[in-house]
C-alpha cells in the first residue's frame, strides 16, 4: 500500500466513525439533525479523499456528480412529506443498482477473479437488481402508478422459487469460473431484475411499510456486497449498518402487525380478508360537533389518535389548531401514534411535525396504553384497525393479536368517520359499538374544521 | 486472508449497526430511513475508485451510471432528511403557535 492509499483508508476510518456517531445522534429528536450533518461531513470527507486516488476518470466523475446531485436536490426539496415513502422507496432502489453497475462495471474490467470475488459479484449484481425492480414496484404501488392491491395467481411461490433456483445455478457455474461466464453473469442480473418484481408483486398496499423497510435492508446489504467486490471497508461497514437498520425497522413492522415476515412476504393479505363482512354489529350513537365541543370543553386530557385518513384529508394543520385551543382552555393535550399509521415507520410522526406539533406532544403506542384509564377523552381521526378492540379478545378476527392504541379504556372515545365503511383489511370496528363511543361523522377535515369554528365562537 | 479480514469487519459492524439503531425512537424512523438511503450511497466511494481513466469504454458507462444513481442518494437523502429534521421542534421553540 502506497502513502495515499494509505492515507485515504486512515480517513475511512474517521468517516466510519462519523457515520457511526451520526447515526447514534439520531436517538433523540433535540440532537438529529446534528446528527445528519455530521454523517453528511462523514460522506463528503470520504468522497473528497477518494478523488485524491490516482489515474481516475475525472471526466465522467465530475459530470456523473453534477447531474445526480442536481436530481437528488431537486426532489428532496420539492417532494411533499406524504409523498416520503414513494421517495424512499426510489432511493431505496437507486442504492441497488449503483451497487448493482459497480459490480458489472468492476466485473466487465477484471473477468479474472478468484471465486470468491466471484461470488460477492454475483451478491452485489443480484441483491442490487432485486432491490431495484422491486423497489420500482414498490414505488408504483405507493405513488398509484400500479394497482396497490395484492397481484396473486396461481402456482406463485413456484414461480418465485424456480426464478430462485434459477439464479442459485447461475450463481454456482458463474462463481466456479467467473472468467469463461460472462453469459451467465447477464443471467444472473436479468433473473435479479425478474424476481424482484415477482416478489414484491403479491404484496399489498397496506404491507408497503415492511416491505420498503426491508428493500431499505437489502440496499445497505447490496452496497456491503459490492464493498467486497472492490475490498473496501467503509462500503462494507456503512453498508451493514443500513442493512441492520432495514432489518430492525422490517421487525417492529411485521410485530405492530403481529405477522411474521414469512406471512408478509409470501400470503397476499390485502386479497384474502375481504370476506369478513360480518363482526360486530350493534347500535353506534352519532354526535354532532356542538356535542363534542361540550365533551372536549369539559376535558382534562385529550388524546389524539391520528391514522393516514388524516393525511390524505390533508387535516393534520387543523388537528393543531384545535390541539391549540385545547390548550388555551387548559387541557393536556398529545398525539398517540401507532407503529404502522401513515406509509412506512414514523411517517405519522414526519406529518404532525410538518403541522408543527411539537415532538414533545407525541407519544408511542407502548407509552399511552398505561396511562389510557386515566384519559378523558380520546379522538380517533382517519384510524380504524389500529384501534380495533377485537384485535384484544376477538379470537375469530383476521387482527387478533394485533398491538392497538387502547382508546377503549378512555372515559370517552369520539371517532371522527366519512361513514360506517370498514376500513383498510375490510373488518368491521367494534370499537364503534362501545358504550363510551361517540361517532361523529364527516369529512375529517371539515368536521375539525367545524369543532374550531364551535371553540372560537365561545370566546 | 482478505476475505476473513473483510468479513470480520463486516460481522461487527452489522452488531454495532443492532446496537446504534435500537436506540433510534420511533418518532425518528422516517428521517432514519431516508438518512440510511443516505449512508447507502456510500457505493459511490468504490465507484469512484474504480472508475480509472484507462478503463474498458463499457465499464466506464456502467461506472458513470453508477455515479449518478449513488450521487442522487447521497445529495437526495441527506438534504431531504435534514428538511424533515428541521421540522421536529420542541414546544418551548414556538413549536406551536
């Protein structure tokens, strides 16, 4: 090793540090945006060295820089916050086949490789293609390009398993000789490009949010492949800590649904609940907005419960608002956000804090149930399944078992809805049918809008 | 020997990566998924090493390509992580008006 190289691994090591610090900056929302800055410095520091390299193209560098960083600009700064999946999911993609070129282009260039190098070719060709097209399947499901539903068809899981097996053959007769398969090398892509539509395909819309997590997984895992394509450590450290944080958001995921990964990936859920149309039935008692003012007036603490019907009503700035004059009347008020409302994780948490709830207002799931007895009054808005009761002793329901907000357990529940329409797995509420429930219909944003009006006028 | 060396590495910075984002609170998942988009352009390091001048003309278009789709992760996450970032204000920061 030569004094630079040398010197730019010593700076790896600082840049990894920078990553790491960065990343454990994130653990509070009062330090994270330090924290992105400093793993932002981390990045800059590392390409600014890796240009010191000798004999590179700057040509084609420089230019390839201008144009990716004008793109990536331009979207990060016009893309609406509701629209954050769909970007992730894109990025997520992006990540797979740069890993995915590099290990062609690296390939292309040096066909004499040991068959181990072989083999994280074949990783970072293949994990990296699959990222991305299932990634674009993925961001065609969320932005409704394609149809959000479950695609399923018969003899499915042997498609996918024969595209499988496909690409283990490949894998095994390229990694053999890589030097005499550049053939099965395309194959291996075209099989990688296949089966990540394949897969993501039978997933429905409202499984999205594992899904882009575990996209998320496998595009660190593409990069950490392609690190050890070209033997270099900072690709390979920062590459697992992406896929290791791909993997634990995949895992809160499939458990606030109570599903297991395996039943996500493989079941087609959207497509095969829709049959339980019957559940409880009974007698809803509907208030109107001078009602829940007079319930909210008299309230000590009120809790809202906010579900992605909030956001697609674009009501989040009025939630505010109200949560504002709440306030003003003396009454404590938070958000309690379950792990899967809104698109992918935390995305509730992004649109309250685009409204300005400050962060201090927001609570997890795991942190209002046990205080829950002691609410006065909680307000569902736009949420359904995640405060569906028969998820706790309903035994024949398709979300037993399911983690819920408990507002059942407030001294009363306003559940603001269009109408008495099930919501996304198609399954009656029982929550409606309490005896401390109150449905008040209505566009969520006008009836918010309506309780505003009714504040506004007392005073 | 390389590749024990490389895997070493690996292994243990996939349980620093376990340890660092169990620490991350739910509030942040967003931001943490849009900033690990981020960190994983870090391909962009290897292809600009071995993007080198007297490269095959075919292995320079896949390298340039890749410069662009890893450039657009890097510039594209942090930027829009920070905007999100930007937005979680505490209540005593006139988070609320």
């Amino acid at each position: 090793m030569n004094s630079t190289a040398l010197f730019i691994n010593f700076t790896y090591v600082l840049s990894a540090a920078l990553f790491i610090f960065g990343l454990k900056m994130l653990s509070s929302p009062a330090t994270a945006r330090r924290g992105n800055l400093v793993s932002a410095c981390g990045m800059l520091l590392a390409i600014v060295v890796t240009l010191f390299a000798q004999g590179i193209d700057y040509k084609w560098i420089i230019l390839g820089m201008i144009i990716g960083s004008a793109i990536g600009y331009v979207a990060a700064n016009r893309v609406e916050m509701t629209a954050m999946p769909e970007m992730v999911a894109l990025f997520n993609g992006f990540g797979g086949i740069a890993s995915m070129l590099l290990a062609w282009a690296e390939y292309h260039q040096h066909p004499e490789i040991s068959s181990f190098i072989g083999f994280v070719v074949f990783l970072s060709a293949f994990i990296g293609g699959v990222t991305f097209s299932g990634s674009m399947v993925a961001y065609g499901k969320l932005s409704g390009k394609i149809t959000s539903k479950a695609v399923v068809f018969k003899g499915q899981h042997i498609a996918n398993a024969l595209v499988l097996l496909a690409a283990i053959i490949s894998a095994l007769v390229f990694s053999k000789n890589p030097a005499g398969h550049y053939g099965a090398f395309l194959q291996i892509i075209f099989v990688a490009l296949v089966f990540g539509v394949t897969s993501v395909i039978p997933i429905g819309g409202a499984d999205m949010p594992v899904v882009i997590s575990l996209l998320n997984s496998y595009s660190g895992l593409a990069a950490c492949a392609a690190g050890f394509v070209v033997g270099n450590n900072i690709l390979i450290v920062a590459g697992a800590l992406v896929g290791a944080s791909g993997i634990i958001l995949t895992n809160i995921m499939c458990k606030a649904m109570n599903r297991s990964l395996a039943n996500v990936l493989f079941s087609g859920f959207g497509s095969t609940t829709q049959a339980a149309g019957s559940g409880p039935q009974g007698e809803v008692k509907p208030a109107s907005a001078e009602d829940v003012y007079y319930i909210l007036e008299a309230a000590d603490s009120v809790v809202f419960v906010p579900g992605y019907g909030l956001a697609v009503a674009q009501a989040q700035h009025v939630v505010r608002e109200l949560g504002d004059l709440l306030e003003k009347n003396g009454t404590e008020v938070s958000y309690a956000i379950h792990p899967v409302a809104g698109r992918m994780p935390g995305h509730m948490n992004v649109l309250l804090a685009e409204a300005n709830v400050p962060y201090d207002q927001l609570v997890e799931m795991d942190d209002i149930n046990p205080r829950m007895d002691s609410v006065d009054v909680c307000v569902v808005i736009g949420a359904n399944d995640v405060v569906n009761p028969a998820a706790l002793d309903d035994e024949s329901s398709p979300i037993y078992g399911m983690p819920i907000i408990e507002t059942q357990r407030a001294k009363t529940v306003i559940v603001l809805k269009r109408s008495m329409n099930p919501g996304f797995a198609g399954i009656q509420n029982a929550l409606f049918f309490y005896p401390n429930t109150r449905m008040y219909f209505g566009d969520a944003k006008a009836s918010i809008q309506a309780l505003v009006a009714e504040f506004k006028d007392s005073d | 020997m390389e590749a024990i060396y490389l895997t070493f590495v690996f292994v243990l910075a996939i349980f620093l990566g376990f340890e660092l984002i169990s620490k991350v609170p739910s509030t942040l998942h967003t931001p943490l998924m849009s900033g690990s988009n981020a960190i994983s352009g870090i391909t962009l390091i290897g292809v600009l090493a071995s993007l080198k001048a007297d490269n095959l003309k075919f292995a320079t278009f896949l390298g340039f390509l890749a410069v662009i789709f890893a450039t657009i992760n890097v510039v594209g996450g942090y930027a829009v992580t920070n905007r999100m970032l930007e937005m979680f204000k505490k209540k005593d920061e006139g988070g609320s008006k």
